[in-house]
C-alpha cells in the first residue's frame, strides 16, 4: 500500500532474481522499467516514495531487498523488454 509502480517493478526484479539464485536458475530477466532495472544495478531503490504508516510493510521489503543484492551476486542477465515490439 502507499507505494509506486516503480517500487513494485524493483521489488519484482529483485525478489525474482532472489528466487533465481536460490533455485540455481540462469535465465535472463525481463522487465519493462528502466528506473527498476538502474536501481537494480545500483542495488538501491531510489524513490521520493516517503516512508510512512501505510507503506511500512514496503519499505521494510525495500530494505530486505536492497540488502540482499548487496551481500548476494547473481548470475542472471537484467534486460529492458522491448515493450514496442
């Protein structure tokens, strides 16, 4: 709740490719956010979304997930869909 489109395309990539290294599963991953995919690389979600009461849950996800890309290498390839095609 209380939270943007770009958060939820961060926390996707980054819960997929969580699950991915977990499950030993080397395939590329798709994703139609350039602003998801930069801060997947920069392993930090770098929104102007305020913290709050309501997005508590999702910052809280945010910062599990930032912490994990940052202790954790993956062999996954993260690349823009080609949403005109």
């Amino acid at each position: 709740e209380d939270g943007t489109s770009n958060i939820a395309e961060f926390l996707a990539l980054a819960q997929t490719i969580e699950f991915c290294v977990e499950n030993n599963i080397d395939v590329p991953i798709y994703s139609d956010s350039e602003v998801a995919i930069r801060w997947i690389e920069q392993k930090k979600c770098w929104t102007y979304q305020p913290p709050s009461e309501k997005n508590a849950e999702l910052f809280r996800m945010i910062t599990y997930s930032e912490k994990w890309l940052a202790d954790n290498e993956y062999p996954n390839q993260i690349l823009k869909w080609k949403t005109k095609l």
